[in-house]
C-alpha cells in the first residue's frame, strides 16, 4: 500500500560528522532528518542541517535543495558563486564540484536522484 510520506524535523535527527578530508573551515557537526527512499534505493527526500562551514563537495547525485533557514554560498570549480537564501530552491546537478558554504546556520529540504 502506498502512503504520502510527510518531509518534516519532528523527531530525533541522525547526528553526523563532515570529514576532515571534506571540511575547509567551521562546524562538523550536522543533522539529517531522513523521510524517504524509493525502492531502487536511487531517490532520497529528509532535511539537512549544519552550522556555518565550507566543505568541499562533488556531486555524483542530482540534488534538488529549499532552503528553509539561513543562507548559502555555492562556488563551481571555475570559481562562479550563486547565493541562496531562506526560500530559494536550486538544482545542483551530478558533476557539479567545488565549494558549499554555510553562512550560518542553515537547514534545507533536500531531494537526492542517484
């Protein structure tokens, strides 16, 4: 039987670490509020929260990201900078690598496709 699956922060987040090989400057610690996976196990949805950080990403998922509180800095490899705050949705797409920074604190709604 399928259900609507709600994408909410009630109840306990899984408390994570970001590597040392991954952060730049700031806070390690995050939150994960994971709601759903789909069968494949390729499409994932929860909520996503870290303190103000720099972290280097690459992207091999396509990610839909809504921020819901704080503000980002997203810099490419090539050095261009887009900046989204609370409301702003974004695409971050498979391949994308470089820079992710919290400005703050900041949670975001996150949709994953592998």
């Amino acid at each position: 039987m399928s259900k609507v699956i709600s994408v909410n922060t009630t109840g306990i987040p899984e408390a994570g670490t970001i590597g040392p090989g991954k952060l730049i400057s700031g806070q390690s610690t995050t939150k994960l509020w994971h709601a759903f996976s789909n069968r494949s196990d390729q499409f994932h949805v929860g909520h996503w929260s870290s303190g103000p950080c720099e972290l280097s990403v690459s992207y091999t998922e396509d990610e839909l990201c809504v921020i819901v509180e704080g503000s980002v800095t997203l810099t490419g490899a090539d050095g261009t900078e887009t900046h989204h705050a609370k409301g702003d949705a974004f695409v971050i797409p498979s391949g994308f690598s470089g820079v992710w920074k919290s400005n703050e604190d900041v949670t975001k709604i996150y949709a994953t496709f592998e």
